[in-house]
C-alpha cells in the first residue's frame, strides 16, 4: 500500500479553502471571479498558508461557486464561512484572521436584497 508523501494516515484537513476560478466569456450576462484576478488572490493566499506555521490546511481552486456577482468567492470549511476577497489587503486578513482562528466580518460575502 502507498504512504502520503506528506506523512497523513487520514484523509482531509482541518481547514479547507476554495477560492472561485471559474471565467465566462466576455458576451456572459453574469461576472466571473477569474477576470477578478481570482486565481492570483488564491496564489497569494496559497503562499502565505505554506509560509506559515499553520498545518493541514488546504488552499485550492474551484468550480464556479455561483455568486460571481458579489466579488471574487471563496469559502472556508468545514465552518462554511463565505467569503468576498477584493485585493490582496482583504487576502492577508483573511489570512490573519485564519491564523487566530476568527471569521474576517470585513470581508463576509454580502448579498443585496
């Protein structure tokens, strides 16, 4: 039987972050968060995890996450925690905020009525 690389006996992690990806061509109806630049806000955060001391947590990109209307998406397990990541300023508290092991209210995913 094969051994993780990265010496896990159990899958998943403790914290698990996915950050929109998804790009509609220009003549969609709807935003996407890849022109947003979201694959680079990933990166940044993706490093600053991997810096950090923090361990089993995962950083990745995903599908479309259906609210590309509301910023670039990105939401936090396993509490759930949604996200609207703007710039890198709201990457690094989000990033700090991940580190105290606290929601970042400033950058909560708000969706107008």
């Amino acid at each position: 039987m094969p051994t993780d690389p990265k010496g896990r006996i159990e899958p998943g992690y403790d914290t698990h972050i996915f950050v929109c990806g998804h790009e509609r061509n220009e003549s969609a109806s709807r935003p996407s968060c890849a022109k947003r630049n979201s694959l680079d806000l990933m990166r940044q955060l993706k490093l600053l995890v991997k810096a950090s001391d923090m361990k089993n947590i995962r950083v990745q990109k995903s599908g479309c996450l259906d609210f590309c209307e509301f910023g670039t998406t990105c939401v936090v397990y396993p509490e759930g925690t949604w996200y609207s990541l703007e710039d890198s300023e709201a990457v690094e508290e989000l990033f700090r905020c991940l580190k105290e092991g606290k929601i970042s209210k400033k950058h909560l995913l708000k969706i107008n009525s």
